[in-house]
C-alpha cells in the first residue's frame, strides 16, 4: 500500500534505534558483569604472581617507548606555544607553572590513557578476541581453568598498576622536555623556572589527583579492552572490529571521565 | 619470553615509575618545604582577613617561619580568629606585630610577623595583641575618593579668596583613579 509506505518506515527506523540502544544496555550489563567476575576471581593473579608480571611487560614496558616520547614532544610543544602567549604579558618567567600544572593535572593522566586504550588496549582485545576465535577460551573451560581467572584477571591487574606509573613518567618526561626548550633553548631564567613550579604546584590536590586520575582511567581503559575482546564475534572481522570499538570507546570514556572526575576534584 | 627477562624489564619500569614519582615530589611539587620540625600555635584576632587561606605562609622578614593553621569567626566580638603554627627554631617576643600583606601586587596573602621589643617569648596558646587587617581594595578607593573629596571641598573655600589659581577643572570631583596611590 503506498500510503503507508512512510509510516513503515519511519516506524522501522525508530525500531532501529530503540533495538541498538536496548543492545547497547545490554553490553554494557554484559561488561559489569565481567567486571566483577575478574575482581571475584582475581585471588589466582595475585598468587601466581607471575602471570601478572607477564601482562606488565606486555602492557606497561612495551608503552614505554611511545609514551616517553610523547611526553617529550608534548612537553616541548606546551614550553613552546606558552612562552609564545606568555611574554606578551611580561609574564615568560610562569613557563614552568604552566607546563608543569598543564601535565601534572590534565595532559599527563588524559594523553597516557589514551595512549595506552591505542597501544596496549588493542593488543589486549586482540590476543583474547583471538584466544576466543582460536577456541582457546572453550578449551580451557573444558579443563576446569577458568578463563577470567588464568586469562582476564591478570591482564586487568596489569593495566591497573602500569597505567600510574607510565602517567606519572609521562608528567616528567614533559617537565623535562619543557625545561629543556625553556631554559637553555629560549633562556627563561632556571631559577625561575624550577621556584615558581614549585610554589605553585601542590602535591596533594594536583600530583595525587593526577595519579587517582590515573587509576580511573586504567580501570577504565583495560576493562573495556577486556571486555571487547571478551565479547567480539569469534571471526576475523569480529575481532577486528572489537580492536576499533576498543579504541573509541575507550578514548570517549576517559574524556568525559576525565571532565567528571576535575569537576569532582576542583569542588572539593 | 623468559621469566628473568620478564622480571627484569618489569623491575626497570616501575623503579622509573618510582622515580618519576620521587622527581615529581620533590622537584615539582612543594613536598619537601617545611614540613618537617615541630611548631606551637598562636592565635590572632582580626576584623577582616581578607582572602587569608589556611595553609598561607606565615613570614617574618620576609622568611617563611610558620603556616596558618584555621581560620575561625568569633560571634561574640565579630573578628576572626586565625590560628598559626610556628616553627618551634624561632622564637617571637610578646608584642609582635601580625599583619595581612599581599604577595605581589595581586598574588596571595600571607600573614607577617613584625617582632617588638618585649622580652618574654609568645608561647603555645598565647595571643597576639597588635594585629594589623588585610587591605581591601573596595575600602582603599572609597578612602582616596573620600580624601579627593574633601581636598576639593578645601580648594573650592580657599579658591574664593586667592583668585589667581585655577579652578580645578569640574571633574576633580568625579572619580580619577587614574592616580591611584597604588
């Protein structure tokens, strides 16, 4: 009939929608279900301990590459266009404010979690979404191992102590690379540069806000990795579209958590 | 992969996170100033403290002696009463003064102990007597707009009988914050 040839399909494009948002619900019940199976089932990670330290490699010393010169990069650049904006205010000394409480607070936790959600939390979804597509995961339920035990919990507890530690070096590795093009590059005074950082920059509400930044983000980040690949269709597509979704979700998530958690942090 | 290799790298990068941490710490925040050493408390009354905020430096001689402690309000005599911690190495005569200065021409405020000439010492506990309040600004031009005031109303009298000065041009009453004595 058709007349109601548009109203068909207004109403199946409606259907469409409410059918993805429903699915939509579903994973991400799906995802904290996963969640707290590998905080119940972390004892066996922590036992043997070496499964653990397996995963740090993987995760954290092979990040340590891109993140160190990120920082670097990142450090010189923010010395860069600061000094540029700052001396037309007579105010070129405050360089080492600005780079430091820039990266301290937002850029080193921020620029590490997504960093980390492109190097390390693809590989994750990779390795278990072919794990999954390989059988391995059924094979090791039919021997007993349970698979969040031996395989996702390890890797989740890796990514939650690496994610800190490469933020926190990424802090510095940016202070250092800001120092380097302000103080012998553009001849910002030293003294200056170190005094003023240091009378402005707290450690409780900026340096430990930075690391429980951190923390979040690795929770964040390292979940939904393990849980896309947990949870990718058991083909080569799948999986390659689970490493994708791993990446965007995981970027989107650290941005607005990051504006949750400054909102939360600038209050109190 | 094996397991020494593993270990070792692993040990690499989170003794880097350590130092990294370390470095942050000490070179970067303000971990390291002055909080170590014991100190007692002495309170102060003022009538307006301005942005004084706890943990504010507390200087005298322009050296960093103490920290505030609290800042508290005291509804009986309407002043607020502000405890400071000082470092126990010094020690500050019975009438010192206290007062509120700004960092800078718009930074923090801080307290300054000015020390008199008393020989007994303040101890943990003890007042002190002569407190001077922070500047406000909003205070500071109403003064100079009331003194700019009242110097015209005294031109304006004398001007009638030494006619050969010339009248101050009308907008010398209106506001000229241009020469503000700050």
């Amino acid at each position: 009939m058709t007349k109601s040839n548009p109203l068909v399909s207004i109403i199946k494009t409606l259907q469409g929608i409410g059918h993805r948002m429903v699915e939509r619900i579903w994973r991400l019940g799906a995802g904290a279900r996963l969640f707290f199976l590998t905080i119940v089932y972390s004892g066996e990670s922590f036992k043997r301990f070496h499964l653990t330290m397996r995963e740090i490699y993987s995760t954290g010393v092979m990040s340590l590459l891109i993140i160190i010169v990120s920082a670097f990069f990142v450090g010189m650049v923010l010395a860069l266009q600061g000094y540029n904006t700052l001396q037309k205010y007579g105010s070129s000394e405050a360089i080492g404010v600005l780079v430091s409480l820039s990266l301290v607070r937002e850029l080193g936790p921020v620029v590490t979690a997504l960093l980390f959600a492109g190097r390390a939390g693809t590989a994750i979804t990779a390795e278990i979404g072919l794990m999954k597509t390989t059988e391995q995961l059924s094979a090791m339920e039919m021997m007993a191992v349970n698979p969040i035990a031996r395989v996702v919990a390890p890797r989740f507890w890796a990514g939650v102590i690496s994610m800190p530690i490469l933020a926190t070096l990424f802090s510095m590795v940016g202070i250092l690379g800001g120092y380097i093009v302000a103080v012998p590059l553009i001849g910002v005074d030293e003294g200056a540069f170190w005094s003023q950082m240091q009378a402005s920059v707290d450690f409780q509400s900026d340096i430990v806000n930075g690391i429980i930044k951190s923390l979040v983000f690795g929770v964040a980040c390292t979940m939904i990795a393990l849980f896309e690949g947990f949870d990718a269709p058991p083909t080569a597509e799948g999986v390659s579209r689970a490493t994708t979704r791993t990446v965007v979700i995981s970027s989107l998530t650290v941005l607005g958590l990051d504006f949750v958690l400054t909102s939360f942090m600038l209050v109190i | 992969m094996d397991r020494t290799k593993i270990d070792l790298w692993v040990g690499i990068f989170v003794a880097l996170g350590v130092a990294a941490l370390l470095g942050l710490a000490m070179k970067v925040g303000n971990l390291t100033s002055g909080k170590i050493g014991e100190t007692y408390s002495v309170t102060a009354a003022f009538e307006n403290v301005g942005s004084l905020k706890p943990h504010a430096p507390v200087k005298s001689a322009g050296v960093a002696v103490g920290r505030v402690d609290s800042i508290a309000f005291n509804s009986k005599t309407y002043e607020a009463i502000v405890t400071i911690k000082i470092d126990k190495r010094y020690n500050f005569p019975k009438d010192t003064f206290a007062n509120i200065y700004t960092a800078g021409l718009l930074g923090e405020q801080y307290v300054g102990l000015e020390a008199g000439g008393d020989e007994d010492v303040l101890k943990n506990g003890d007042k002190i007597a002569k407190t001077q309040d922070a500047v406000v600004l909003e205070k500071m031009i109403s003064q100079f707009l009331f003194s700019k005031a009242s110097e015209t109303d005294k031109d304006a009298k004398s001007s009638t009988s030494t006619s050969a000065s010339e009248v101050k041009p009308a907008g010398a009453k209106s506001t000229e914050l241009g020469d503000a004595p700050f």
